[in-house]
C-alpha cells in the first residue's frame, strides 16, 4: 500500500501529466508568461463552468476576497458579517481595510454561518455578508440572500472550498456556489479541489459594470495603460498556472466524484459509532468533500487520537484549532459578553482525514479500521 497523504498531489499528477506538461511547455515555448493566452482560456471555460458571465482570475484567494471587498466601495468603520468558525482570511482582509468583523456563530451539524443570528447583529453600519461554503458545500444561500435583499446588503461569498458545489433553491432552480450573491471568490492553492502548482485565485459575478471594476482595481486601478482611476492592486493569475488549472477543470467534475466516493466510504464505516459523528450533507447544496470532517465525543483525547494515528502512518488535521474571537489581531473587534458556543466546541473536538482524489479503497480500509479501534480503545 502506497503511503497516506492528506492530500496526494503526485498521484494525481501523474494520471495527467501530458495534459499538464503540454500546457505548460507551450507557455514556455510562447513565452507570454503574464496575460498569456492561457488565462483568458481557462477564465473562458471557467465561466461556461460555472454558468457565470465574468471571471476575474487573479493572484489567490485572499487577493480574491481583498479586491471584492474593494469593489464594492465600503467605507472604513463599516460592518461584514462572516461566521467565527472559518480561516482567517474571511476576516483578514475585512480588518484589513479598515472595516469591521462581526462575527456570527455557525450551526453546529453543518459548520455553516447560523443564518437565524444575522438579523441581530445588522446595524446602520451593516454593509456586507461573507458566507464562507465550508469544507466543500454551501450555506443557506436562499435565506442569507433574502436578508440581503431585505437590509440592502451586499453578499460575498467565500467558495475557496466549494468549487464545483451547486445548490438547489426551494423553486427547484440550481446555481454553483460562489455565482449567487454580488461576488464570489476562490482560491486555487495547490491543495483546493481545483488547485494550481502554486498560488492562484478568481472572483465571480454576473454584474458586468462590477466586473470591470474588479478588474480594474486587480491591474493596478487601471484600465487604460497608465490611466489609474482606482486605488488598486498587483494581482494577476501567471500563465502557467491558468494552463494548468485549464487542463484540471476538464477533471473538476470527475474529482468531485471521487471525493464523494471517498466520503461515502467514511460515512458506511463510522456512521454507526457512537463516539463518532460523519458530516451533515446539506439537503439543498451537494458536496464537493474539501476536507472530510467528524466530530468526535468529548471523551475522546482527540491530541492522543491523532498521535496514534501518526504512529500507524496515517495523517489527520483539526480545521480551525483557534476561533477567530480568542486570536489576539481580531480582540479589539469582540464586543464583551459576546458568545459562541458552537465554535468553542468545534474547535474541541473536529478531526478532518485524509481527503482527495487518489484515495484507494485499500488506505480507506486501512484508515478506519485503524481508527475505530483505536477510538474503542479510548
């Protein structure tokens, strides 16, 4: 049996290395290593993908979720709402530019920003809504959309571990996460389910007027040649990388299956414990399973558990170990006596497993017999 990784990026390459290498060798044999032809290929097909009229790749997801922000010309001390249980870039780039977090607790089944607690936390100063599509579905978009609509708010939505996650509304129409609200964003680090060799990520919308603004402020706030009508940014997707996502978007649908296939497994297998609970599948969003996450009763050490793990060559991760409220950069935005009891759980007792496309059914075998018998043993 081949080792286990969290994620084998090898495996994967080699299963389409010609594609990948042709794609790369004819950027280098072009040369337009910035703005090549590859780019507005792969922004071309990712469009059709996504059934989205404008694509705005630029240099990762944190740049992604930073120039959205911007986009919609927020003021600073103004309010974005993005759930405690996430990866700090949700909020990173809200403090960045001198707006403020409001951090809003997640249910605990789903991971998902608890949208029955968003109309409390609206104020005056209230501008925006981050839903973040966490671990590979989508948040209750119908519901935060109609809060939205209903406070003249904007919505942004985080899909860096969604892409290729569609949810269904209650009329029965379907759109892919990330093409709902004003903007979506994504990430394409190598480990994401459409990842790059390196950094990489794109903004969504079907607004052209806001598109191009996007557009601007990622190429230096310009869209003219020297003409800067906006503060912007240097942010861009080389050309390499866009051959080499281009080539995996034509696998994107076929890598989802075998992340489902993989969660399948898990769930046959651990659903039935006690001390274990498999991942809450939204009814209305399918699942793409970036990371598969359980939750494990508190009895279970799970430090000790992830030891014994290792020892057996098997890796596992806790996704986020530190909520946002109790980092020291985000304090000055807590407000006292404001709880989250859900993240503080979280926080205790999530475990992801190895999670990705080359999962043989031999290391899903191997990993949860050896991790029942090691959580029977505790």
């Amino acid at each position: 049996m081949q080792s286990i990784k969290m994620v084998d990026l090898g495996l994967q390459y080699q299963k389409i290395k010609p594609e990948v290498d042709a794609g790369i060798q004819e950027v280098i044999d072009n040369t337009a290593f910035i703005k090549g032809p590859a780019v507005k290929n792969f922004q071309a097909n990712l469009e059709k993908y996504l059934g989205v009229k404008h694509v705005i790749p630029c240099a990762n997801g944190t740049d992604a979720l930073q120039i959205a922000l911007m986009g919609l010309g927020l003021q600073p001390g103004d309010e974005v709402i993005t759930p405690s249980f996430t990866y700090v870039a949700t909020a990173e780039v809200v403090a960045l530019l001198h707006l403020k977090p409001v951090l809003v607790d997640v249910y605990p089944d789903s991971f998902m920003i608890d949208v029955d607690q968003l109309e409390s936390v609206i104020t005056p100063k209230t501008k925006a809504i981050v839903p973040v599509h966490l671990f590979g579905q989508c948040a209750n978009m119908e519901a935060i959309m109609a809060i939205a609509k209903k406070h003249n708010l904007f919505v942004v939505e985080d899909t860096a571990q969604a892409i290729g996650a569609e949810f269904t509304f209650s009329d029965g129409s379907k759109a892919m996460a990330g093409t709902i609200g004003d903007i979506g964003c994504t990430s394409f680090f190598p480990s994401k389910n459409l990842g790059c060799y390196g950094d990489g990520g794109a903004m969504y919308t079907n607004d052209s007027a806001l598109a191009a603004k996007l557009q601007m402020i990622a190429n230096h706030g310009q869209s003219i040649q020297y003409q800067h009508d906006e503060i912007g940014v240097n942010s861009r997707l080389d050309t390499i990388q866009a051959a080499i996502l281009d080539v995996k978007l034509k696998h994107l649908d076929e890598y989802s299956a075998a992340r489902r296939k993989a969660a399948d497994y898990y769930d046959d297998e651990f659903s039935k414990h006690s001390k274990i609970t498999t991942p809450y599948r939204i009814p209305n969003s399918t699942h793409v399973f970036h990371q598969y996450t359980l939750k494990l009763d508190p009895s279970i050490d799970r430090e000790a558990l992830r030891n014994r793990l290792k020892e057996k060559g098997i890796p596992s991760m806790v996704y986020y170990p530190i909520p946002l409220h109790h980092q020291k950069a985000f304090l000055p935005f807590q407000k006292p006596g404001v709880a989250f009891p859900i993240t503080e759980t979280l926080v205790s007792c999530v475990i992801s497993l190895p999670m990705h496309t080359e999962l043989t059914e031999e290391q899903l075998s191997y990993i949860t017999n050896n991790f029942l018998e090691i959580v029977d043993s505790m």
